[in-house]
C-alpha cells in the first residue's frame, strides 16, 4: 500500500512539473510594480543562491526556507545559519539574516525560525516645502520574521509550512502583513538520487501604510483663523505581496562514496513579473567542499536594457561551501558558505555565511 501511495504522488508531482509548458505561465509583465514587499522575492542565504535558488525539489536544511519550506524537515539535530548580502554592491543595501533549525523528538518534525532584515543607511528628510535635507535623517526597515515546521510524513514524503511576519517602516509610516509558505517534497530511487518538489510562497493579505506621514494640517475653508486648523489623514492605496508558484526536479549522480553531482532545474511562476527558468549543477567531495552554479531565464534576459530586461540580473550565478566536520557519521561541524549573482547595473550580489550543525 505504501508503494502504491508513493508512486501516486511521484506521477501526481511529475504532473505538477509539466504544468508550466501549458497553463501556469502565470507571470504578468504588465503587473510588475504593482505589488509590495518585494523583499520576499530575495533569497538571503548563501548557499542555496549560488545555484540560482534551484533547490525545490533537493534543498535541505534551514536554507530550504526560501526554496521550500519542506527541505526544513530534513534536518537532524540543530543547525544555525548567519549569513550577510551586499546587495545590488554599490547601491548601499546590505541584507543580515539569522536562522535556528530544531528537530523535535525521533518523529517530531522540525522547527525553524529565521529573521531577515535590510539596511538601506541613512536617508535625508525632505518634504515639499522644505526641499533641502536640512531636518536630519532616518533609516527605512524592512523585516521578515518566519517560523516554519516541517515534517517526513514516510520515508520518501516531506511536508511543511511556514507563517511569516512582514513589517516595512520609515520615520513616520509603517506597514505590516503576514504571509503564507507551503511545500512538499518527494524523494525517491534505489539511493534517494531522484528528488520531485513543489512550493507555494509569499501568500497572504493585501498590505497598506499607516501613519503621521499620511497626515497634514489644512484650515477649514473660508475661515483664516488658525484656530481652525485640522488634521487630514489620508489613506494609502493597498498592494498584494508577491505570490509565487516554485516546482522542481533533480537528479544526483553519485560516483563512489566521495563524489556527487546534482543536476537541478526549477520554474518559477511569478504573480507579478515573468516568469522563470533556472537549471543548476553541483560538485560535492563528500562533506568537505561543494562547488555550484546555476542560470536563470526568462523572457528578454539577454537584453541589455535593464528596462527591457525586467530585472538587474543577468542570469548566472555560482557558489562554494568549505565544511570542517566534527563528527562524520552525525553530519555534525561548521562550514562556511559564498555565493555571487551576476547583476547590470551595479557589481553583482555577494552573500557569505557561517552554518553550524551540531
């Protein structure tokens, strides 16, 4: 019965995967710009962004958070991620993250909480009649607070689902949603080498602005006394978050018991911009080191107008992991992790981060 259950949802998630070819080109060229939070489109982790973020369907650990909530599940003990991005070099925008994998008991689950935050430095306070930055400064936040668990429902099923807490804010206004994060992923193959998964993410409530900054003072009309002034508070238009639907597939090509190759491919269908493609190739000597790259497409990346393109990234991206393992039956030690996404304009994006499982 467990054979039968499994191959039904192998076929059900291959399905899934030839979806795109028909139905599912979803992306909207025409909507970018009309959602928010587009920070939840950004994937601060080192390690799974050096492969483009290809790992729906074979990203494991706390860094599936961002491909697949699922991957979650495959952690076996403890593992803490801190990572930083320089995002975009040279715009000023530097991206910290922090995050806590915890299995739970032998059949538990897992536990994950991770916090995101940007910095985009200090900005100059200028208002209309006051055009000059003469009234000091302040410093935007944007963060992301997510707590996911995640699952092995059987030997080849993983399930998990993340809830995510988005705050945007200025020095006078402020916005605040709360999202959604959902995935599975199934494995399979004589050694676990075929790997299927699909991920819903970023689905939730519409976000708007509040605040004094949506505020001013006018004077009733035909009065001149300035008795009569009144606060007018005015309303900021909502926006949608930045809903995506993520399927992959990968396959690892183990050669004796120290070398792997993973060859991965993923799509992603974008509610508010186009759609992509993104294929990925990693080298892994055992635990010690990991080599990785990756490409994404989509429709007009070969342009060299940015405005045409669509996005600052050109499509490759590539990365390293150097582990030093503590224990090698546990899988226990500390790695360091780098990665680098090709972007015009600017220097690219470079992310670096420090994992220790334990």
């Amino acid at each position: 019965m467990k054979k039968i259950y499994s191959c039904v949802i192998a076929v059900f998630l291959m399905g899934l995967m030839l979806l795109p070819q028909n139905n599912v080109m979803a992306g909207n060229k025409d909507r970018s710009g009309q959602a928010g939070a587009s920070e939840l489109l950004i994937n601060p982790w080192a390690k799974s962004s050096g492969w483009g973020s290809v790992g729906t369907s074979c990203g494991q650990g706390l860094e599936a958070l961002y491909t697949n909530v699922a991957g979650t599940g495959f952690t076996k003990g403890t593992e803490i991620i801190f990572s930083y991005t320089n995002w975009l070099k040279g715009s000023g925008v530097n991206i910290m993250a922090f995050g806590l994998s915890q299995k739970i008991g032998t059949n538990g689950g897992v536990l994950t909480a991770a916090v995101m935050s940007m910095n985009f430095g200090e900005v100059d306070i200028t208002t209309t009649s006051s055009p000059e930055p003469i009234q000091g400064t302040f410093k935007p936040s944007y963060l992301n607070i997510n707590l996911a668990y995640a699952k092995a429902f059987s030997n080849s099923i993983y399930g998990g689902l993340a809830i995510k807490l988005i705050s945007e804010s200025i020095s006078d206004a402020s916005a605040t949603a709360i999202a959604l994060d959902a995935g599975i992923q199934y494995v399979t193959g004589e050694k676990d080498q075929i790997k299927f998964g699909i991920a819903l993410k970023n689905v939730g409530a519409s976000m708007h602005f509040t605040g004094d900054g949506l505020s001013f003072r006018g004077i009733i009309p035909g009065h001149g006394n300035d008795n009569d002034e009144f606060t007018v508070e005015q309303r900021s238009a909502k926006y949608e978050l930045p809903a995506t639907l993520r399927i992959g597939a990968s396959y690892d090509f183990l050669i004796g018991d120290l070398h792997r190759i993973t060859l991965a491919g993923n799509f992603t269908s974008n509610s508010f911009t186009k759609d992509q493609f993104t294929l990925g190739l990693e080298y892994a000597l055992k635990y010690y080191l990991q080599l990785r790259a990756g490409y994404t497409y989509q429709d007009g990346i070969f342009e060299s107008n940015v405005s045409d393109r669509g996005t600052v990234f050109t499509g490759p991206s590539a990365g390293f992991t150097v582990s030093v393992p503590f224990n090698k039956e546990k899988e226990t030690g500390i790695a360091i992790d780098y990665s680098y996404r090709a972007t015009n304009p600017f220097q690219g994006t470079h992310s670096i981060g420090i994992k220790l499982n334990f």
